[in-house]
C-alpha cells in the first residue's frame, strides 16, 4: 500500500512539471492574446508590483527633491559669492577709473606749473573735527616739502603747507576759518582784471571770501577767481573759485564777493604740491596761520 501511495505522488509530480513546462513553453510563444491563466498571473504580480513600487518610488522621490534642494541650495551659495565678487570687482574697477582720470588731470595740470616743481601726493588722513580745515599728507621733509608751499587738486587751490615731518606735511585749506589765512587773487573775465584777497570763510554757505575790492570796480556772478601770484606763495593763474554773489562789506567802503570754490573740500585724494624754484618773496599769502602762531 505504501508503495501505491509513493507512485502516485511521483506520477502527480511529474504531471505537474509536465504541465508547468507546457504552460512555460506556450507563455514563451509570441502571441497576440493572453491565456486567462496568464492574466490573473500577470494582474496579480502587477498589483503587488504596484503596491511595493507606489511606496519605493515616493521615498526615492523625497530623497530626489531633498538632493536637488541641496545642490540649489548650494549653487545659489556659490552664485551669491560670485556676485559679491563681481561687485567688489566692479567696485574696484570704478575707483580705479576715477583715480586714473584724477590722475591724468594732475599730470596735466603739471605742465602749467611753470615756475613751480610740482610735488605729488596723496591724502592721508582727516581730524573729523577740523575736516574743513587740515589734513595730512604722505610727502614731507625728506622729499623736498616745505611749510608754505602750495597745495592743489586737478580743480583748483586747496590750501598751503604749514607744518612737516620727515615723511608727511600738514595742509591748512583755504576753507580754514583762520582769520588771518590770505590768497592773493585776482577776477578774470571783465574788461581789465580784479585784485583782492581770499580771506575768511563761511561755514554756512561753504563760500570763500573775497575781500578789499575797490567799491568802485564792477564784479558780476559768473566771474572766476584765480591766484595772482602776487603773495608770494600761490602760483599765478590756480583757479580758485566762481563768484556767486556781490556786496559790499560790512564798513560800506569796499565790496566782498562770495565766492564757491573750485575744488571739492569733502573729496580730496590725490594733490599737487607746488615747489616754487624762485626765491619766496614776503607777500600777502604769507599771512600768520594758527601753525605760525604756536
């Protein structure tokens, strides 16, 4: 009995491989239709594939998207260093644009120091307190600076020396509210020429004053300013400013004009210092500063 049950299982098994491969074999075949057993194999490994994909796919997309944040994030870093970059370039460029323009002004501004050495320099430091008045520069004794030489920008006269050190000078500008600091200058532009003296300052209108001008002489607005090299400091022919406005002083005997001047004060960089070759003469720029008083 035992027996019997042995060859039907064997003969079962081996229908069933029989089977198997007959099915594997038809599978194989290329064919238009599937079997109906074929189809409820296929839907039902679909629907599983379906249900373990649906899940893989949306954690590989949450990975995907965190990535893509990641590398956008870091991109946007790197543009953003990029930009700053490029602005601190364009910045730098800019600058040197202007510096190189100022630059070539004072090269041409040189060639009409005709009996002045011409001394560069820049600017190097400002008291805040006397920003109107002072500043220091990075040339002194040691190349040739001495107090009293005149001190200009590519625009115009700015001030005098009146103190050095080996390796810097001190400028007192004309904006300088030292009652007894004088330009020697002149007003060009009418039908002889007009002499007076640069002296004092008004903070409130950030205009020189042009002083002892005979009552009798017609100024007009417009008119320019220049040093008439008649002080004995100042070389001839600096521009200085443009008259803005003409009255008569305080006395009621002569007039003042009011005068802007020709350089920016609050923006100074690059100067000319002005070596005069001739002898100094005592004329009227050489008026006793604040310096000169201590």
């Amino acid at each position: 009995m035992p027996q019997l049950l042995t060859n039907k299982r064997l003969i079962l098994l081996l229908l069933g491989v029989i089977l198997l491969v007959a099915l594997i074999s038809f599978s194989l075949r290329d064919r238009d239709n599937v079997s109906l057993p074929e189809q409820i194999i296929k839907d039902a490994v679909g629907a599983g594939q379906s249900v373990f994909s649906r899940p893989a796919h949306f954690v590989t997309g949450i990975f995907d998207n965190v990535d893509s944040l990641l590398n956008t994030f870091e991109e946007n870093q790197h543009l953003k260093t990029r930009l700053e970059e490029f602005a601190g370039v364009q910045a730098e460029v800019k600058d040197l644009r202007s510096e190189n323009e100022e630059l070539k002004k004072i090269v041409g501004k040189e060639e009409d120091l005709r009996d002045f050495n011409p001394i560069q320099a820049t600017v190097i430091a400002r008291n805040p307190d006397q920003w109107e008045e002072k500043l220091i520069l990075n040339r002194g004794a040691n190349q040739g600076v001495k107090p009293n030489m005149a001190v200009m920008t590519a625009s115009g006269l700015i001030g005098k020396v009146t103190l050095t050190t080996p390796t810097t000078s001190t400028v007192e500008l004309i904006s300088t509210l030292n009652p007894n600091y004088r330009v020697s200058a002149m007003v060009v532009g009418g039908a002889k020429d007009v002499y007076g003296l640069i002296e004092g300052y008004d903070a409130e209108r950030h205009e020189l004053l042009l002083k002892r001008i005979d009552a009798n002489i017609e100024l007009k607005k417009g008119d320019q300013v220049i040093s008439s090299g008649l002080g004995g400091i100042f070389p001839k022919g600096v521009l200085i400013g443009t008259i803005t406005e003409v009255t008569i002083d305080e006395f009621g005997l002569t007039k003042l004009a009011y005068v802007k001047p020709a350089a920016d004060f609050s923006l100074l960089n690059h100067v000319i210092i002005a070596d005069r070759l001739m002898p100094e003469v005592d004329g009227e720029d050489n008026g006793v500063t604040g310096d000169d008083e201590s």
